[in-house]
C-alpha cells in the first residue's frame, strides 16, 4: 500500500468536492456479452461460473488504478492487491454468506482457493469484514433478474471507497449471451472515464475467455 498524491492540482479539487458530499457515490449498469466466457465454463469440468467471473471482474479492477485506490481519512492510498468479497448460498440460512479470496493473478490458483472457500462458507457462514480493510472489490451475483440499474446499501458515516460490482441473470439476443453488470464507486476516487475504461477492459477480458482460462479447459 502506498500513499497518492495528486500532483495536478484539479484532479485534487475533483476529490475534495466530493469526497465532502453526503452521497459521494455512483453507479452505472450496462451489458457485457458473456458469450465466448460462458462457452468456456461450459466446456469445462473444471471451470465453474463464479469463481471464473469473479476472476474476471478482479483482474479487470487491478488494471485500473483508481479502483485500488482508497480514502483514508483526508488521503487517498493505492493496494497492491484486491480481495474480491462476493455473495455465495449457505445451507445453513436463507440469507447469503460473504466469501473473501485474495486475488492471485494465476488463475488456476485463484479459482481452486475461491471453490475450497464458496465451500467453507455453505456450511459455515460469515457475515464480517475485517475491522479497518479496505483492501476489498464488494462484489453480487442477483440470478433472478436481467436489471437495468442497481443500488447498494451504505453506512453514510463512514469514508467507505470500496468499489461494489454485481452481475445479474443472463439473457440470449441472437446467437449471442448479454450480461447486466452493475459497477458503483466513491466518485472522489473514480470517474466516469475510468468506469467506462472497466467495461471496454472487462469486455476485452470476457471475449478473451479462452487464452485468459486454457489451463483449466
């Protein structure tokens, strides 16, 4: 972690404006298309959808480093690395569990922690974060809808800059799969450019799905 200093001096009035806003969030829906990613998984034993979507959207925000970036306090720092907290089913409740991997730029690495985690948490569920980490990507699956905009619960009393991204039910137009994919970040860190630079990168990523996956097809 490293500490950031805006040496144009607009880009550091851009933060101050809104960091001191009672609402400093925003949020973008728009679809991706799924279809080369989930040609993969389904040709795959041991590919599975979560953990190779999770995969995606993480190495997508590590490539863009306003995403990592973080308020603390009147300053803003960069992370080195990410930890996609994604939503998965329990057996144990009716109500979601948490599930934090740390991201692993190898993939066959991260998606084997990511399925012995989505296990761990099924019987025993977590609701916490760890006290004071802001290392996090908060990430959703919402499979029962193809939504068209998307808003997230917030604690407005605290500085809370982590990024929260959710995919939501799929849907075939033409011989093509599309995707919602809602993205909503701390506008004093992140501008709608570097938004719009996620989906062209996740984009990139997905249609990519063959190389970025091969040693697990």
């Amino acid at each position: 972690m490293k500490k950031i200093t805006f040496d144009d001096p607009h880009r550091r009035l851009h933060f101050d404006h809104f960091r001191k806003m009672d609402n400093p969030h925003f949020g973008i829906t728009a679809e991706v298309d799924i279809t080369s990613f989930l040609d993969c998984v389904r040709r795959s034993p041991a590919l599975r959808f979560t953990p190779a979507i999770v995969y995606l959207i993480t190495k997508t925000a590590m490539e863009i480093r306003p995403f990592r970036w973080r308020i603390c306090e009147e300053e803003v720092v960069e992370h080195r690395n990410l930890r996609p907290s994604f939503t998965v089913p329990t057996a144990a409740s009716d109500v979601f569990s948490f599930c934090t991997v740390r991201y692993d730029e190898n993939v066959q690495n991260f998606h084997r922690s990511a399925e012995e985690t989505i296990e761990a948490m099924r019987e025993n569920p977590s609701f916490e974060d760890e006290p004071g980490a802001d290392d996090y990507l908060f990430l959703s699956a919402f499979p029962w809808a193809s939504f068209t905009s998307i808003t997230h619960a917030m604690n407005s009393s605290l500085a809370d800059s982590v990024p929260r991204i959710t995919w939501g039910k799929y849907f075939k137009r033409g011989d093509q799969t599309f995707m919602p994919l809602g993205v909503q970040a701390h506008h004093a860190v992140v501008d709608g450019s570097d938004i719009g630079k996620y989906y062209q990168l996740i984009q990139r990523n997905l249609r990519d799905s063959e190389k970025i996956f091969a040693k697990l097809l």
